[in-house]
C-alpha cells in the first residue's frame, strides 16, 4: 500500500521528519511518501493561509493519485482543500482533524482541541460542528506558541501543552484530548504522561497516526467518499498563472 | 460612499450587467465599480472552483480597500473567500448568501434555498449550520440549470425557479424563497409574482441587493467584522508564481 | 421615506431623545416619527410589563401604517409585540433586539448581551434561540441598573457597561457585544472605545441605529414580512375597555 | 383543593362546558372554579389575538390567588400569558400545552400537534422549542376548522383530527398524538380510538385532564415555579383604561 | 390505586425508608408496594451496576402488572430497564430522572442535576439529551458521597448537597435543583431552606415524589407509554440461569 | 495481534460465519476468536433483548482481556454493554454501530442506517444522537425482515435493503449508507452494486469490517477508551444466579 502525505505548507524543512513520523506507525508493506507545496505559506494560521495552499494541494492530490497512491493525507489541522480534493480523486482523501474528532468523539464523552493561536478558537468550533460533532466538542483552548516555533524548544512546548490540556480536562470536562496542529507529531505520548502525572488520565491522540489508520483502514476496506456529496466539477474554463499553472 | 463589486470568476461578460444590477438599487450618491478576477475559473459550481477563485479574490479586496472603498461585496452565494477577505481588510466585506440567509431569517419562520445544482444541497446545509441558521433553513432544492446557461432562455429558468419554489413552500413549509445563485440577480420579483399566481404568497429576496443594502448600512453605521474572529494574519514567507503573484 | 418609532412605554419624556437618537443616523430625506404609548407600564422589565404594553403597540403600528408610514420600529431590546404587529400590516416592522442579533452573528463568531437585569439573562436566551441564533450567543451578563436609572450617571452607566462587556468577551469568547436595552442608546462608541483600552477590540452594536438601517434597506428593497408566517387574523369580536379601545 | 380555570377568551357559552371538561376529570376533593374574560377576544388564533387576552388573564390569575386557589390553568393551547402570570402570584400557573408537550415526551420518542390553522405550524415548532423539546417534535399539522366551528358537527371534526393524525404518525413518525386546541377537550378518546382503527395504537392526549393532573400533583408536591425565571417585576407607574383597568 | 415500588438493588435495608418514603406522599387511597431485586448489584453507580440489575427488574414489572399494580416506578435516577421494562407491560412504567427533569424543564429556565460522583457527569448530559431536554439542563455537578453512605451523617450530606447546588444557581445558572440520587429521598425541603438561606430561592425536586404524582396522575387519565415506541418483543428463545430464571 | 469477536446473542449456528466474516478482512497476523453467549437471547430485536444480553458480554469481554487479546468486538448494530464492558477492561471494546456511524459521518454529507424493524427507527436515532451525531443522520428506514431469517433467502434480503436503501438516498438525502444488523456482514458490496445499478452511486459500509479496521487501529496506536468516562466501577455486593454467576 502507498499513501501520499501532502505538506500543504512551502516549508521543505519539515519534509523528512514528517515522512519519519508517518513511516513510524505505518504497518509492515506501507510505503509513505511526502510532498512539500511549490506554491503557498510558510505555515497555516489563518484563513488567508488556507486560501493560499489549497491550489497547489489539489494539483498534488492529483498527483498522487495518478502515481498510484491508495490514499492521501493533508498534514494540517485546518484540513484545508479537504472537500474539494474529494472531488477531483477516487482514493481517500483523509484530514487529521477530521479523522482525529470523530476517534476522540468514540473513545470518550467530550474532547478539547489544544489550538496554536486564540484565532483558532472559533475556527476548530466551525470545524467540529462541520463535521457533525458540535456536541462532542468540550473546548478549545490555545496554548500560544506560533507554528514555526513549536520545535525550538519542546520541553517548553510540552510543559505549556500540558498545562492548557490540565484546564480542559478540569475546567471543561474534556476526556480526550486532541493537539490542534500537525507540527506537534509524536508529542501525543509526552503530553499524556505528563497529564497523568497531574490525575489527569485521558487519551491524547495523535492526529498524524491516527490519519494514517484511518487512510490505511479505507484502503483496506475499499471504501472512500461519497460521490453524492463530492461530484466531479464539471468541465469549465480555468485561468491559472503559466508557471504555476493549476494541476500542470 | 464607494462599494467594490467582486466578480469572482473570469467571466467577463458578466462585468456590465453586474455592475447595472448593483448600480440600479444603489442608494443616490453611492458608487458601484465592479472587478473581475484575472486568475480563477469562469463559474463557481463545486468546492474546486471555489478553492480556485479565493486567492484572487483576496488580491482584489485588498486592493478595493486600497482604492478606498467603504465596503466590498463578493458577489457569489458560495460566499468565496469571506472569512480569509475579512482578514486582510478593516472595511466590511460582504457575502450574498450570509446577508441574505439572516434577513430571510428575520422576515419569516423558515426559508429556502433554490441551489442550482444537486450537489449544492449538502453545501448549502453547511453554509446555513456555519451562519448559526441550521434551524431557519426549511430546506435547499436544486432546480438544475448550469450558472453560464441561466439567461439562454430567460423565462424557461424563472418557470423552473417557480416550479421549485412552490415545493419548497408547499412541501417544506418555506416562508421565504432565496435564488441560490447571483448569477439570478432582478429575477426575484418574476419569482415572487409566479409564486403569488400560484397562492403562494412569500416574500423571494434578491441576494446582490440585499447584500448592497448590507453594505450600505455598515459604512453608514461605521461597523466592521470583528477583530477577534478575523485578526490580521501573522508575517510570514509566501510563494506565488510571478506572473499572477498574490497581493502584486 | 418615514419611519415611525413607537416607544413602546408611557414614559413621554424619552420621547425627544427617542427622535434625536433615530434622526442622527437617518439617512438624509428620512423622516422619523416617534409616538409613545397612552397605555401601557413606565419601561419594560418583566414578562407583565411586555403584556401591558403590547395592545397599545398594536394600535400604534396599526395607525403609524395609515399615517403612510415606509416602516415601524417598536424601540424596546424584547421586542414587544413584534410577531402580533407583523399580523397586522403589510409594512415592515422592525425589531432592535432581532436586528442586533442578526447583525453581530454576520460580524463575528459569538455575540454577548449586555442585559439590564439578572432577570433578562434566560429571556434573552429564549430570543435568540426563537431567532435561530441560539449558536451564535456567547452569553447574556445583566448590569444591573434599572431601566429608568440607566441616564442618572452615564459615566457610572458606561462604567459598568465596560466591566460586563470585558468579562463577555475574555470569559465567554464574545467576540461583538449588543447593549441590551434601548436606553443606553448611543453609547456604544463609548462602550467600545473602553473595551478597545482593555486590549478587548471587539464591535459594540448600538441597536436603534441598527434597527433604522434594517428599516431603511427593508423600505428601498420593497420587502416586507411573510405573509405565511404573519397572517392577517380572522375577523372576530374584540371587546376592549371604551377610554382605551383597542385599535380606536 | 381548588384549581381555577380561565377560560382565556371573551366567550361566555364555553363556560358551563369548561367546568364539567375539569371536573370529570378532577379528583374528589378538588374544586374546580372558571372565569371568563371580560375584556379581549372571541377565540384565539393569531399572535393578536393572543396580545389581546394577556392582560385580563393576569387580573384573574392575580384574582384566583387571592381568592385561596391551590393552582391556576390557562385553558389555551397557546398558554397565552403563562410566563407573566407566574411572575405575579406564587401558586402554581400551568399551559394545557407545556404540560401535554413534556407528557407527550416521556411516553414516546415524538410527538405531534394537531392545530387548528395553518398559521399555527410555525407557532407550535416556536413554543416546543421554548420549552426545550424541539427534538421530541415530529410534527405540526393544521386540521383546518376555526376554533368557533369546532363543535357545529363533532364526528366530520373528529373524522378530520383522525385523517390529519394517521398522516403524522405514519408520514412523520408521530408516536403520541396532542389535539393542538382546549376547545376539542373530551374527545381525546374517539380520536384514539379512530387511530386504532386504522392500526395506528398511540396514545392521545387531552389537555386540559393533562394539566389538572399536573395542576394537582403541583399543589399535592407543595411546588411551584422558579422565582429566578419568574421574579415579582418591579414597582412602576401603570396606565391602564379606568373601566378595564388593569389588575382592577 | 396500587403503585408497585422496585428498588432495584439486591440492598433490602432500604425497603422499609422506601415504602414509607412513597407512602407519604401518595393520595389517600394509593397503596404502595416496594419489592426489592433478588439479582443485581448492593447500588447503582455505574453503567456495569446498571446492566446487572435490569434483568431483575424486569422480573419484577412484570409480576406488578400480573398482580394488578396499576403503575410501577424504577426508584433510581438512573432509570435503569425503564425503555426494556415498558416493552414488556401496558400499564405505566415511571422513571424519576425522566419525570422530575421533565417537572423541572416546566417550573424554570434551566435545572441541574447534583450527582453522586464526578462520572455520573457525563452520564447525566446523556440521558438530559435522550429525553429530549439537552438545552434544558444548566449542569451536573457531583457532590462526590457513596450511594451506601448517603445516611451515615444527614447533614453533612446535605451540607455538600447546599454548597454544590449553590454553585450550580450561581456558576451555571441553574433555577430548579434535581437530586441526583433517590437515596436521597425526602431531603429536597431542607436543601431547598439551605440554599433560600444564601440567597437562591429555587424550587427543589423531590425524585421519588415527582414520579409518584406522575404514576398517579397517567394511572388517573388511562395512559401509558406509546406502543409505536415500546413495541412487545418477538417471541424468542431465552436462555437464563435455572434459580434466576429470567421472568419465572 | 489477537482481537476477540462477541457473538451476542446464544445462536451459535452463526459462530462460524461469524469467524469467517472477520478474519477475510483481517490483516495478516491478527487472529480472530468468536465467543457465543451462554447466557441470553436467540437475537436482539429489541430493548429487553438487548438488556438479557449485556450480563454474559461483560463476562465474556473481562474474560476477553484476561486471555490476552488486543481489542475486543461487540458483534451487534445495537452496542450492547458498549460503555458497562468498557469500564471493566483497559483495552479497546468496539461496537460496529458506532464505529461506522463515524466511519459515514466522515466518507459523505449524510447517512442513512437500513434497520431490521421499524420499531428499531427511534433507537437509531437515539443512538446516533448519544453519539454525538444527530446532525449527520438522514433517516432510518427499515426493511423488516426478522434477524433469523436474513439468511433465508439472501437475494430477496438484498433486493429489499436495495429498494429501502434507495428511498434512503432519493427521498432522505442519504450520500451513505449503514446495514443496521451485522447479521448482513459481507452483504454491502451487493447492495452497493445493486444501488449503482439505479444511478445511485454512494458508499455502503460493512459494519463488522468497519469495527474490525477500528479495533486494529486502536491496538496499532496504544488507545483505547478514556477512564474519565468509563471509569471502574467501585468494589460493592453482586448476588448471581450460581450456574450463571456473573464473572465466573
């Protein structure tokens, strides 16, 4: 099996720990491969930066799918381009924070989304309620850290992700816990012990695993979106600049 | 005052009857300039044309507040690029479908909305749950005319429109009708008179004027979109190819 | 265009700020008139005092439609009447606390009402879920100033208007804040300007002029309420006290 | 134990038949009282004619304290007043329809309301909601006889009310069924019966034996309504017509 | 009239407080009957306990029926067997968590629920939202005593009972108290002197009370459970343990 | 890895397929047991079915975790003993019914769930609510066939679940589709063709292969449910029939 991760940022640095971090949980047999965008942002923190890597996120969905990938993976928590990448493929398109909300929503009575800025906070209420789970949905809280600092110091990161995730589990009543933003791969562990410490026993999950179970579980199956909700666009004139044309 | 027209598409045969519709139910004294995109697609009928649409759509907002616009309106009922546009701006930005979902909202118990395709259904679902209007939104119905062929045959597209409309009242108990599609701007009196004819008297809005009227009164009133919902994005590298560069 | 204003109280002496208040953000050519109640309680604090003023309104809106009236404002945040008004006449009648909610949930994410008294705060839950909006109310938080109190001391009023506002906005998440009652009308700038020294940026809706815009836009788009959600009433017997007749 | 009815409108001939309606179902020892209206309407069938009954059901509710009785029923199904009457007098004040609708919910999964007109549909949803059981709702279907005719030939209303009932529970999922009027009291049983016929068993309610059962249970429990959703209004001036006066 | 009381735990030291407990507030003419479970747990406090005690139950309703009881009552708020146990009998089948949250949702705008442990939170936000009353309930709050020992010192029982109902008047806007526990049976009058002590004047719901009004008042009006809903189950085979032979 | 299938009823005429059924969609290297209840009934048709059931599953789930498996399956659309099982063992306890309302909520718009009877459409909804997911179901609908005799003559069954399931699609708006009884494992490809067939090209899940790629994902990842909502019962008094005691 071969799923495809879409770095849907311009940040070519984060390409081989993403590919790592995806390859670590992969079963035996599934191949990973990563591709960073050539057109977009440095980052995702806005709408504006959704707006602008969604272009090229389709051209490489696409891509992928022509390459023979069985599934595809936007790494980003807003799950941008999620819908309209469903409508130009066949394969599953899978979205971190969609897979991640609906496993948080079986395994416990209420999540809380930790979210990297205090904008966010009413984008990941859109977005739970988006998805169906508005009920579900306990809090979100920022911890403050922008994207591209996440990394400097990560004893910092953890400490403050805890103590955000701590006021959830107190305060809101969450029983999972969700890390609003892929640059956060592979912390869920740290967190969750560190909330344990404090009597705070929850799952914290993982939202790059827990998309790529999902993706290969849907390859496994056979199954992917519906054509129902996601039909082919229908054919129509587009005009894109010549050298970063639109699906070239 | 000084209201800027986003046509967001390429077509820009469009341009003139847009900025005629706008300009007639203009307030004396208010100016209508109407833009059409450079880069995008020539009708917006799935979440790929959308995606495709609201990088421009945002080079052009900035530039109308540049230009000195008191407000701008994307005229679009899939509202492209709304909360990515209000970012980058102070001045009030404006979507068709949001302006017209609430005031339809405030003149009956419950509206419709006439979509033009069947995929448009689950979309306008989700555009109603996002404006806080899922329990206001009686139902959608497609009435199946591609956008670029709504004016071949002017009157056939109102008898289906009516056709649709007297449906939506009689069998999901609409009190108000909404056109789901700009591209219908001045047909809502034709609409509201053939429902009439047919016993069915509900008020059928024409979103670019109501959307107009919005616009107008915001700049009256000195009121803009919220801060706190639509901050100003952080600084940050973004990469878009030369000659349809973002923001250039 | 004319606009009638119904203070919907006995209290006369609001009346010249009731006019000035609306002439100030009327459009030039628009012609407000105010006419206040010959029946009916001082102000309107309770569900009792909404009953007593309510066939007085009726009467006025009635005879403010014969007078050739363009629309009706009943100036009060619980919008007495509204629905039975609607009933009555085919121009339309104009809510502040339905025109506010529906302006701030366009705004922002989340709106909060600052309501006079503790006793207000369910009731205002109850109107915004009757408006459709129950998603959109971050929370409602009383002041505590009675209604004919509200003018002794504006400082002291705007004082404590900021400190309940501020809490709406870092506690609840409010993102657009409404004042409550009709008499604290023109102090939002002032509300907001003391939010904005707080680091709370955030719009402060002032109702009445937010209810004259609706009027006015309603008027210019010929649009009035559904006949199918505000039927004109069956002839029947009324029997009504002679000095007070209903509708006399 | 005393319960008092008040029959809401202006129609003397209702009288004698309201009493014996309440006390066949009453227990012994309870003592059921009716007044009429003096001032206000024929019947109730539109939002004014529910403004106009308010106030002269307040001066008896206020009457029936004063006068020893354990409780008080507003005998409409639109519990016109409900909420200001309790604001006024500490025993109990229940709604035939507050109290079938919360009934309706525990005995099955949903319910529907048989109403009188058209024009009630939106209004049933409106008060379902307020009382928190917009989920338990399947329907609301008008059966299409004024409130004055109701009676003028009871087995072509009760042929009505059965049609109108199989189509909610067979179309709609309506698992109980209330008669959306006090005027059909007693006839619960026949439309029962007719539903059977057509192998339809749900149970159907009459609500006015609904709300002395719970009028009843309420004074035997010693309980009454929350004074933090229903406070005592404030002192303030009152003007009311000398011969109609209110509270006289 | 005969009530049929199970105490659905295999505790019998509780039978006696509880048949007095109904006794004294049922009508002259009611006669009570408490059976206690054979099979099940000593109490109720988690989903296991509640799956091991319904079986009994069942047993139980079923021999009421049979011996002519006229209603049957599950005495815990968990409402244990109540959607089984109405499948199985036509005469009425009562739970008091689903009548008193129902009472509750007509005396207030919104109730909570003090609950014996911090995880009957989440169950209790269930069940508010399986009866149809999710924007009905303010809060569950736990006051953190085991159900065995809810007698070993009334007052402080009641004691944390007051400290935490404040908290739910105060934080979450709770206008009518449930006890969470019918252990709990015939303390809601002190709580009730407790909390007007500090100021919240709410009205406090005595479980076992409520349903008893409840059983009386359907047994009164010739009602039950809807048979759409609670239909009898298929004939089947059924396999149970010889001594504890499912419905011997 | 070792994940054990709960037969829940006491046919064991179905363990072999049932074996069969999971171990073709099983990864290479995870082992599939099926254990069949003891103690029960022949199948679960309703809510005392699903009450006689839950005692042997939680015997068999805690004895499930002491043999060393990895996950453990509920093979029933119902979830009985879901969240009492989940409070006794550490590692994961799926239910087909949950997992693929989910796995739908995220493949397409909305779902619809094909139930055995139509006495089984409140449940639907009822559990699609508790899990958190109302929003996301069209409707059920039944095709009332008895779960003993699905497999009687299996080309009828499907053309039923194809002519149900397509009203499901056409009428309700469903862009998935849910069998409602794992008696149909294996059965979705069929219907999916069958539908395709008819122009109506949407996924159908097969629940236990959903639940199965669940199970697996949850033991790859190291989670399992949250212990704030299913914590473990506290230590009291359990009496059970001594042949049948619960735990042996």
């Amino acid at each position: 099996m071969e799923i495809h991760i879409i770095n849907p940022t311009i940040t070519t640095s984060w390409h081989e720990d993403t590919r790592r971090t995806y390859a670590q949980v992969a079963r035996p047999g599934t191949v990973i491969r990563v591709v960073t965008l050539k057109w977009g942002t440095a980052s995702i923190e806005s709408y504006r930066d959704e707006a602008l890597v969604v272009p090229d996120i389709l051209t490489n969905v696409v891509r992928a799918e022509q390459a023979g990938a069985d599934a595809v993976i936007i790494d980003c928590m807003g799950d941008p381009g999620l819908y309209a990448a469903r409508e130009l493929v066949a394969i599953p398109v899978v979205g971190p924070a969609q897979a991640s909300m609906h496993l948080a929503a079986m395994l416990g009575h209420q999540f809380s989304v930790l979210s990297v800025t205090e904008q966010d906070v009413p984008a990941v209420a859109e977005q739970a309620a988006r998805y169906g789970l508005a009920t579900k949905l306990a809090s979100a809280r920022s911890f403050g850290i922008p994207v591209l600092s996440l990394r400097d110091d990560v004893d910092q990161t953890i400490g403050k992700l805890v103590d955000v995730a701590e006021r959830a589990v107190r305060q809101d009543g969450a029983h999972v816990i969700i890390p609003g933003c892929t640059g956060l791969a592979g912390l869920a562990p740290r967190i969750q012990a560190g909330l344990a410490d404090r009597g705070c026993e929850v799952p914290v999950l993982d939202p790059p695993s827990v998309a790529l179970k999902l993706a290969e579980s849907l390859a496994d199956l056979g199954l992917s979106h519906s054509r129902r909700t996601y039909p082919s666009p229908p054919a129509k004139e587009i005009r894109w600049p010549a050298d970063g044309a639109f699906g070239d």
